[in-house]
C-alpha cells in the first residue's frame, strides 16, 4: 500500500515464511514433548525402553525441524555475496553447523550393516572374548598366562 501496488503478494516469501513459522511450530512442540517426558514424575513411570524410543527418535525429529526451521530462515541468504561480510558465513549457516553434523553422522550410522550391531549394544551384547595366543587352558577349563 505505501509503495503504490496493487498487488504486493509476493508468493515466494508467502510460502517461505508459512514453512518457516510450521517448522518452528513443529518443532516446539517435539522439544515440548521431550521436555516431559524427561521430567522425573513422568520418566520414573517409563519403562528404559519407552523412555530411550522417546528420547532418541523424538530427540532426532526436534533437531532436524528445528535446524530445517534455521535454514528456511535464510532461504535465499545463502548464496548472496552481501551477507558474506569479512567471508563469515550468515549467522544462520554458523548455528546450523553444529545441528547439520549431528544428523550427518546419526545419518551415516543409520545402514544396517552399522545400526544391527548398535542396537545389540545397546540392548547389553558384548564380543565374546578371544583366547590370546600365550593363553593356556587349566585341567578345569579356566583359561591362564603361560609362564
């Protein structure tokens, strides 16, 4: 109206600030969850495995909304030259640092090959040890050093 236009619906920053405000919601509300579900009235009522199924697949929700949330914040800031000042990258791009490497290696750990053994871990599986080669077997079976 003050610029004398008719029609001042620019569609691109419409859609940008609906998923940027949706992600901040979303978000909000996921780290809420997370919030009472690690308060001790609630996870003292919470078998370990419920409490860990919350925490860590709630937990990885949150952080990706919320770092979705920072870089929607930025969304074309990140290629234009005026917000390198003193070739710092935007403020955004320095907070989402951080977040970004944290879901880079849940990603990386998330193959089976990688995310089978982690989850027998998990759950108290340890490697059978392995006889060294200067161990020595005992007439009843308990394993010794050679001396």
């Amino acid at each position: 109206v003050q610029k004398n236009q008719e029609d001042s619906w620019v569609s691109e920053d419409v859609w940008r600030i609906e998923i940027y405000i949706s992600l901040g919601i979303l978000s909000m509300g996921l780290l809420a969850v997370l919030a009472v579900s690690s308060l001790p009235s609630v996870s003292d009522r919470l078998s370990w495995r419920e409490f860990t199924c919350i925490q860590r697949s709630v937990g990885y929700m949150a952080l990706l909304l919320g770092t979705a949330h920072a870089l929607v914040l930025g969304w074309s800031g990140w290629v234009d030259p005026r917000r390198y000042v003193w070739y710092t990258p935007p403020s955004f791009i320095l907070a989402c640092l951080l977040p970004l490497a944290v879901l880079l290696v849940r990603a990386a750990l998330l193959p089976p090959c990688l995310s089978n053994r982690l989850e027998l871990i998990r759950r108290g599986w340890e490697r059978p040890a392995r006889p060294t080669p200067h161990s020595v077997r005992n007439g009843d079976g308990v394993t010794g050093l050679k001396l």
